[in-house]
C-alpha cells in the first residue's frame, strides 16, 4: 500500500510540473494542515541542518569570510532564523534538529569555543541534537561543558563515557509526547581516530546501536514513529537504512553529501532504500556549512511507516534575508578577533583550492606540504619530504589578498609540525595503507587521503585490489630503498594515530603550530603562482608491486554548489487545493 499510494504522489507531483517549476511542486503549502486520519496517518515537518561547523555568519563559496557580497555569500544563521520564522508558523507539527559538527571551521570557534555557537543554536530553537566528531575536538570536558549550556535534548545512543558532565547530558533517544514521536541519535564510530574524545570515552557500533533503540522503544512505549539523527555519514546512512527493521526516516549529517535536483547533487532528497523487510526507508542531508536548511514533510502510518513525503533543502543565499537582531549579534561577536584576522599576510594569483583535496593532488595541499617541509630546510634539518591529512584542509583561500583569517579558517585546529622517522620498508606499508583505504598494520579504516611535498612522488592504481595498490614511490630523484631511513615532516595529529595513516607514536617533539608555519611561507612565496605538478598519480595495469608507468594525474573533481537559488516558494492556491485534496483523496482509499 505504501509504494502504491507514494507512486500516485508522485505522478500528480508529475503532472504539475507544466504548471510550476520543481521547486514550486517541493515547496508548495499542500501540507499545511495537520491531520491524523481514520486510519491513524499522521503529518509532520522536519528541518535539519549537519556540519555547520562554526559558521555562525554568511561565508563565500570557499567557506571563507564574505568579503564581497555581489560575488555571493551563503548561509548564517540569521538566515536560517528567518527562514524558520517565516515558515514554521504554517507548520504547527514540526522539529527542528540539528546532525552535529557545529564545531570548528571559524574563527567563532576558535576564539570563543562554544559560547557563542550554544548561545546560538539556543536562540534558534532547536528540538534536538546529535553529536558529531568535531565535537569532540577541545576534549569531553569542553564538550561537557558546551552541552550543559544548551536548552534543548542532546541524543546519540553510541556514545558510552565515564565523563560525568557528557554522561548527564546525552541520552540515546528522545520522545517528543506531543507529536508520539522518538527521535534516536548516533555519532560516527571513527570519532576517536579523526578527534580528541577521552580515553574513557568509546563509541560502539552506529547500526546495532540504532537497531537496539529502535526495539526498546517499541517493546517499552507505545511509540511507533521513529526518526534517526545520524552523524555517520551518507554511504553509511544507506547501510543504516539497509540492515535494520522499524525505522524508516533518516536525517543524517559527516560527509557533507548535496542531495537535491540541483547541479552536481550526489543523490536524490531524499534517497529511498529498502530496509531487511523490504520496507521504504527515507534518507535526507544537508550538505555542509548551514548553506543549506534542509526541509521535509513526512507521512507516517499507523505502523510508523513512512507513505508519503515532499520537500527539498532550503538553499540560503543573497535572496534570502538575515534576521537583523542575531546578525546583529554574530557582527559584535566578531570585533574582538576582527582586526587580527583582517591582518593581510600575502596575495596569490591562483585560487588555492581545497575541494578535491580528498580525491587527489590538490592545490592547497601541494602549498601546504611545501610549507611545512620548507619550514624544516630553514631550519637546516635532514628532511625527505612532508606529508598531512586532507582532511585537516578545511577552505579553499580564493586569490587575492590572503589574510590571517582565512588561514585560520583553512586550518583550524591549531596543529603543530612534528617530525617523524621511518624506513623505507615502514613508509610503503603508510602509504599502501592510505591508497587503498586501509591501514595495513591493524586492518582499520583510514578516514583521510594525504597531500604531499616537493622531494616525493607518489604512483598508484585506484582499481587495484586493497593492499596492492601501491605502485611507485620517488623520494628525490630515487625509488624508495626499504632499508634506508628517512626524516619526514607531518602534524601532531597524524603522529598521534589521527585517521589511522601512522601508528600511534609516543613523546613527540612539538614544533611550531601549523597556522604560523604556513604564514610564514605565504609571505616569503607572495605572490604566489603555483600548479598542480603531479607529485600523487594514478596509473592503469599495475601489479601493486612498485612498478607502473604513471598515466595521468589523480582523478576527481569535488562537488560544488549549485548558484541556483533554491529558496522557499509557494504554488498558487489553485494548485496546492489540488494536491491537498488528492492526498486526502489516497488516504482514504
């Protein structure tokens, strides 16, 4: 019955498609009306927001300051408040949750932690919230500390501490009695390789987690609409959705993943899986940095399971107005660190660019590494070369003037530069380990690519089996000698087990911190002018056993934005009686 009554949505949401553009169809007012029907069908609206990550204020497509509003600016949480103030009094039966990662990005939380960002979200009003990564990033204490100034349910049910203030804030599940509506929420299981939880702090399985809530709320309640928060990323959703029973909606938040109709979208909003019994399961996020406010009316059946659904993420951008109180606020935030971060450092001619960092070379990574390895060479160390995480690349700085906000905003987890010794032998086993996404010590995930410096070339083949990817290393002008040792340059992180590149490595000697390495170098190297040079490639038709001719550079371009507004936009009455009376009309049959 539920694929059938979804089917005959969807063919009259097809056939207004002459009379209205698609996002008038997603964002008509045909669901104002609350209801709970004869068979118990019930009505409610979803907003939720992932991976805001310290953007309190409008930013630039790179996720930097706004510094020119006609280029176009995005996001901001007095954005999100007048979006949410001007809709959802028209939606009586409705949450607003947020999928974690409000943590680290800007300058607002780099200066103030998390005062201003909880004095936000506090403002904003939302119904609930799960934790994600980055949370975790200033320790349990700091994030104890954030959750208990909060106002509203902190939910993950994988998180488990000996952490008094985390253990008295976070609870697995939330009811909300009004709406016989449980909400669950977890957080990503690489949370202790990729942040700074305490050792007292673990993280269990995200599905078993979710699938043992489920079961308890339904044997102990009599709650049958069940909704995940899931700060676990997008493939993960979809497994999520694939090996459990009795949940059938997911908002879901980490890997930044655009789902919509728009350009360069990964997947449809929502994405729809099957579930062990064959039932539908709905999946939505929202892409990153609060550019977007996701939004989605859902259906529920007597049983908790989801018949029909409409709606698509609230694209903020220039059209859509800023609540003057919280921009007003957020502007007088900004003055104690203004005229530091406005500092100019130096300019480039090229946009350092950040987005593919995670797929291949990169441009900002190549800068980076450079950075870090030139740093050493003043200081006339022996080093070989420099590598780090892409994932501690966090903005692209477009060319111009660069400041020492942007920096900050690029790198901000105030990473220092450590030096680390290994053979060759050891150093092949690394880097197989990041090629083929697996550490070849422990067998565990690695969670980031790498970027990499002048004096080495890294050669692999992406289709290679795991474990044999490898093909070539060049250190110099030498392939790599397994009995030779070498002195690399790498971040705090990395040498400390961070994303599982390295093994864990004990009583480092902490050199200068990242942010101030790399404002040196962008000073000496003003203007900067630089190319990708193809120091990380792949080739075709290698063995995996350090041979291979190399075919071209790394592959893959990251997903971007679409500049089509996707705003909040009515269909005429006409139209949305129409669709309303058709639903009823389903309902019924």
């Amino acid at each position: 019955m539920a694929r059938s009554m979804l089917s005959l949505l969807s063919l009259a949401t097809a056939s207004l498609v002459g009379l209205a553009s698609a996002e008038d169809v997603l964002y008509s007012q045909r669901m104002s009306k609350r209801f709970i029907d004869d068979e118990g069908n019930y009505n409610i609206s979803f907003y939720h927001i992932n991976d805001v990550h310290a953007h309190l204020d409008q930013f630039s497509s790179s996720g930097t300051d706004c510094t020119s509003p006609t280029e176009g600016c995005y996001g901001g949480y007095a954005r999100v408040k007048t979006v949410l103030d001007d809709t959802r009094p028209e939606h009586p039966d409705s949450l607003l949750l947020n999928v974690g990662d409000e943590f680290q990005g800007t300058l607002f939380y780099s200066f103030y932690r998390g005062e201003k960002i909880a004095e936000t979200l506090n403002q904003i009003g939302f119904d609930g919230m799960t934790i994600g990564n980055h949370e975790f990033d200033g320790g349990d204490d700091e994030l104890g500390d954030f959750l208990k100034n909060l106002t509203f349910p902190i939910i993950s049910a994988n998180i488990v501490s000996d952490n008094e203030k985390l253990n008295s804030t976070i609870k697995p599940y939330h009811i909300y009695d009004e709406y016989e509506l449980a909400v669950i929420g977890v957080t990503t299981e690489t949370t202790a390789s990729i942040s700074s939880p305490g050792s007292g702090t673990t993280f269990t399985d995200a599905i078993e987690a979710v699938q043992n809530t489920v079961d308890l709320i339904r044997s102990t309640t009599n709650i049958t609409r069940i909704a995940a928060i899931t700060h676990i990323g997008y493939e993960e959703d979809m497994r999520l959705a694939q090996e459990t029973t009795g949940l059938y909606f997911i908002m879901g938040g980490h890997s930044h993943t655009l789902l919509g109709d728009m350009e360069d979208a990964s997947g449809p909003y929502p994405t729809i899986e099957q579930n062990k019994d064959g039932d539908d399961v709905f999946i939505v996020t929202a892409y990153r940095w609060g550019e977007y406010l996701g939004y989605i009316d859902v259906t529920y059946d007597a049983e908790g399971k989801v018949l029909a659904y409409h709606g698509a993420p609230i694209h903020l951008t220039n059209t859509t107005e800023q609540d003057e109180d919280l921009q007003e606020q957020v502007d007088a935030w900004r003055e104690p660190f203004e005229e530091f971060a406005a500092e100019e450092v130096g300019t480039t001619n090229v946009v350092l660019d950040q987005s593919t960092c995670q797929e291949g070379e990169c441009l900002l990574g190549d800068f980076i590494a450079d950075a870090m390895l030139q740093y050493r060479l003043d200081a006339d160390a022996d080093i070989a070369f420099a590598v780090t995480n892409a994932g501690g690349i966090r903005a692209t700085i477009d060319a111009g003037p660069i400041t020492r906000g942007q920096v900050l905003t690029a790198f901000p987890f105030g990473n220092a530069v450590v030096e680390l010794t290994y053979t060759g032998e050891e150093l092949w086993t690394v880097f197989e380990g990041v090629v083929s996404g697996v550490n070849q010590i422990n067998g565990e995930e690695v969670t980031s690519f790498f970027q990499i410096s002048k004096g080495i070339k890294v050669e692999y083949n992406p289709d290679g089996e795991v474990g044999s990817r490898l093909e070539t290393i060049t250190i110099g002008d030498s392939p790599i000698d397994n009995s030779t040792t070498y002195t690399i340059v790498t971040i705090d992180f990395l040498a400390g087990g961070g994303d599982n590149i390295f093994e864990p490595v004990d009583d480092l000697v902490v050199l200068d911190t990242l942010d101030e390495v790399l404002v040196e170098y962008i000073k000496a190297q003003s203007p900067i002018d630089i190319e990708l040079d193809g120091r990380i490639s792949t080739v075709t038709g290698g063995s995996g056993s350090g041979s291979g001719d190399a075919t071209g550079t790394a592959t893959g371009t990251a997903s971007t934005p679409s500049e089509t507004s996707n705003g909040v936009s009515g269909l005429g009455p006409c139209i949305a009686l129409f669709v309303f009376t058709l639903m009823l009309s389903i309902v019924v049959l």
